[in-house]
C-alpha cells in the first residue's frame, strides 16, 4: 500500500487553495452570480428563458478547464426537468478503493424586490465589500459548485492521493420536484457503491471553525384560502353581518400555533434525543449571544426565548416546529384599498418541522385541522401543499470523527463543533435510504449574516477560502486514513 507523508502538507494546502480560489474560483463566481437562474417553483418560464442553460454551460466549461485527470462529466437534461452535471473520477492510485459523493446545487432562490437590498447592493450585481461577495446564489450554494470540483483538483496539483470522487451539481434544489432522485435512479450503475457523502450547502454557526450539520429540519408548504363572499361588498353596509375572512383566517391559524408563545400544538412536536439535547447546549456555551444577535432585529426587539438561556433558542431553531406566513392574496395594495369586506383571503405558509417527524404525516395532519368545521361556514381549502422530511446524521465512524475533527484545528485554528441547522436538504433523506451505509459530512458556509434566501445574500471569503482548504484535507485523508497517524517515509 502506497505511504504518503504527509507532514507540513497542511499549511501547503491552505496556502494553495486561497490562491486557487482568489484566481480560478472568485472570477467565475462572480460570473455566476450574475445569472438570473431562478428555481423553477419561483418562475414558471425558467426553462424558455435560458438562464439554467447559461449557468450549466458556465459551469460545465468551468470544470472542463481544470483537466482534472480521468474525469468523466455529462450534463443531463430532459424536457421539462432541471439539469444536473455528473462527473465520475477515478481514484488517483487503484490502492484507494472507497467512493466519495460530492453534492451541491446552482439553481437560486427569487431576488426579492430591489428595494429590500441595501443601496449599492443587487441580486444580479456581484460587489465585493470587506472581504464579503453580495449577490444571489454567492453562498447558496454557488460556491460548492466550485469547491466540489476544485477540491480534487488541488489534490492533484498538490500531489496528494484521492479516493474515487463521483460529483453531484443539481439545478432543481430550491424546488419542490423529483428531478434528483430521477436522475440519480438513472445513474443508480455508474454512481455504485458510495462510502462517504459531502454536502456543502449547510451552514456554519460562526467563521472560526468548521461546523459539522448534525440534523436539518424538514418543512411543509401550503396555501388556506378562506372563502365567505362572492364578491367584495361596502364595510359599512356589511360590517357587522359579514365576517371578515382574515378574523376566519386567525382562527384557524390559531389551531395549530399558540399566537401568545410561537409554540405550535403536540401533534407537530417529537422527543429531542438525548444527544442532541446535549449537542444544543454545547452550542450556546460556544457560540453565546450570536445566536441571536446575527439577526437584524429592530431597536427594542425581542427574541422569542422565554427562559433567557441561549441554548433554548438553539433548540427553537433545530428541533421545534414553527411556521410563518411568506405570501399572500386577496389583499389589494395599500393604494387601492378601500373601505371594502374582501371575498376571500389567500395566505401561503410555510413550516419547519423537527428532523424525525414524518413531514407527509403532519402534512395531512394540517390539512384535517385546519379544513374541519369551518368557522362561521367559510369555505376553507387548504391546496398547493407539499413536505419534505428533515434529517438526523447517523453515527459517524470513529475513522471520520478524526478526519474532521483534525481538519478544523489545522485548517481553521479551533476544534471542530457539531450542530442541527434550521433549514431543509431534501437530498440527504433520500440519499440516507439510496446508500445507507454512507458516511455522512454535511458543513456549508451560511454563517452569520449570510442571508441566503433573503436580500443581501453574501459569502464571507476568509471562510470559504478554509473551506476549500478543509475540503481538500477531508478529500486526500479519507484515502490515506491507514497511514495518516503512522506516517513513514
């Protein structure tokens, strides 16, 4: 078996990779941000209008010009499905005989309106201010598209030994389709046996170390519409008589969540494991008032803990189900709102479940409580719902345990800390029951006032230069695992 020494290797590879980036990565990124490729659930014209194309071929001719050695890539598109690029690389000695799973996506989420983003700023225009890029898709999760690819080949400019890498860049994320799990039943034969998987599109609870994605919430979407009218009528004529569909709509709201506490009803609820109760109140020693304070919260504002301990909120954000209204109509701009009873109100909500509740279950379990015995005989439909389970990370092999706990203190100075991330991947359940022998490393860079999903998105550079970094020690030690605490010449 093939020795590698691998001894003041760690300092190259930091060195290497900042410099790779900041030439080859950044440019291109900034390209990529520019692209107005919008997920298909948020534009229905998405495949007329080109910009999925744009951003593959950007992609595609990106990953072309590393020449990275004995790389197969294809692009696979199908009428009215999403892209996905698929490399398999082979390992660099037949010695390394795991397989590595490098997943990340290039589809974005909708700009937001102009007016949202701060002045100077724009969803389109990528600006580079204090060492941070602005722009939509910068972090999610454009620049995994890079890092996925880039990480093995600074293994071979380096020098340095890698496993089998089969590469996953998916353009339908932010959607909620199947073109995933189809393609990857399509490629069931050339993917193989998977022993490890990466996924970079997670985040980070702070920029000092590399944190490691314990558990993702799932989450449920869906519109109510209540209905009490067949047209608009005088509020002075029928005030009094007629209900107002949004007092209908609070009512029913208030059958699944306290409006007093946020706190949502049992049904929604699950017991949080023991380690991962553990896990949460390590996280609020480690990262203290950040948890809160990363927010734009108002002067005056109030977080919605109510026992004054931080780990409490790391708990709300990772295991408790909560929901929200992001959209709504029936509701006429204030310019062109008069004294008027509406017919109906529409609001699309959105809820986070904890990680192991069966998100399709509590999907049905809405739609029965909120539809059953309309208030006042509204007509209430609860339409358009979809659900997505969340993830809690199998036990990691002791072997991964070292991997990444020694890649955080080389490559980023602390120790490596593991925490449950608020948002959903849908990738990771199904990818859980396609390989369920994998070795998970969910880790991502939407840290602190990153913003992914709202208006100025960014990506924090210093980061993500270490990320590549760790990525590529991550990479080369999962094929020199034998002789990496035993190193000879």
């Amino acid at each position: 078996r093939l020795q590698i020494r691998m001894e003041g290797k760690e300092e190259e590879i930091i060195k290497t990779a900042a410099e790779f980036f900041d030439k080859d990565i950044l440019p291109k990124l900034c390209d990529y941000v520019k692209i107005e490729n919008c997920s298909p659930d948020y534009d229905p014209d998405w495949e007329s209008k080109g910009n999925a194309d744009k951003a593959c071929k950007l992609l595609k001719e990106w990953i072309e010009a590393q020449d990275i050695k004995g790389m197969k890539l294809e692009v696979l598109k199908e009428p009215k499905r999403t892209h996905l690029i698929f490399a398999d690389i082979p390992a660099s000695s037949p010695d390394y005989k795991e397989t590595i799973l490098l997943y990340a996506h290039f589809d974005k989420q909708p700009p937001l309106d102009m007016e949202l983003w701060e002045e100077g700023l724009a969803p389109y225009t990528p600006v580079i201010k204090d060492d941070k890029l602005y722009g939509r898709g910068s972090s999610d999760d454009g620049y995994g598209n890079f890092t996925a690819f880039g990480s093995v080949k600074l293994c071979q400019k380096l020098g340095l030994p890698h496993p089998r890498c089969v590469v996953l860049l998916e353009s339908g994320e932010e959607s909620d389709i199947d073109d995933l799990p189809y393609y990857i039943k399509k490629l069931k034969d050339k993917i193989g046996k998977v022993d490890y998987i990466i996924c970079l599109d997670s985040g980070a609870g702070d920029y000092e170390r590399m944190w490691l994605t314990s558990s993702l919430r799932g989450v449920l979407n869906w519109d109510i519409k209540v209905e009490h009218l067949k047209e608009g009528v005088h509020s002075g004529d029928a005030g009094g008589i007629v209900p107002d569909t949004m007092r209908i709509m609070r009512i029913l709201l208030e059958r699944i969540e306290n409006t007093q506490t946020g706190k949502m009803i049992e049904d929604f609820q699950v017991k949080i494991p023991e380690k991962r109760q553990k896990e949460i109140k390590l996280v609020g020693e480690v990262l203290g008032d950040i948890v809160h304070k990363q927010f734009p919260f108002l002067e005056g504002c109030k977080h919605m803990g109510e026992t004054g301990e931080i780990h409490e909120l790391v708990g709300n954000r990772t295991w408790t189900p909560q929901v929200c209204v992001i959209g709504a109509s029936g509701l006429p701009p204030l310019a062109q709102a008069g004294n008027v009873l509406r017919p109906y109100t529409t609001l699309r909500m959105s809820m986070r479940t904890p990680p192991t509740l069966d998100a399709r279950a509590a999907m049905k379990k809405v739609k029965e409580i909120i539809e059953k015995d309309p208030p006042l005989g509204s007509k209430v439909t609860v339409e358009n719902d979809g659900a997505d389970n969340g993830w809690d990370a199998p036990v990691s092999s002791e072997k991964v345990d070292k991997i990444l706990e020694e890649t955080s203190l080389k490559m980023f100075g602390k120790e490596l800390c593991s925490f449950g991330e608020g948002g959903a991947i849908p990738f990771m359940g199904l990818l859980g029951e396609m390989f369920p022998e994998a070795q998970f490393v969910v880790t991502g860079v939407l840290g602190p006032g990153n913003n992914a999903h709202g208006p100025n998105e960014m990506l924090h550079l210093p980061y993500t230069r270490k990320m590549l970094a760790a990525c590529v020690n991550i990479v080369t030690k999962i094929a020199t695992t034998k002789q990496l605490f035993c190193i000879q010449d």
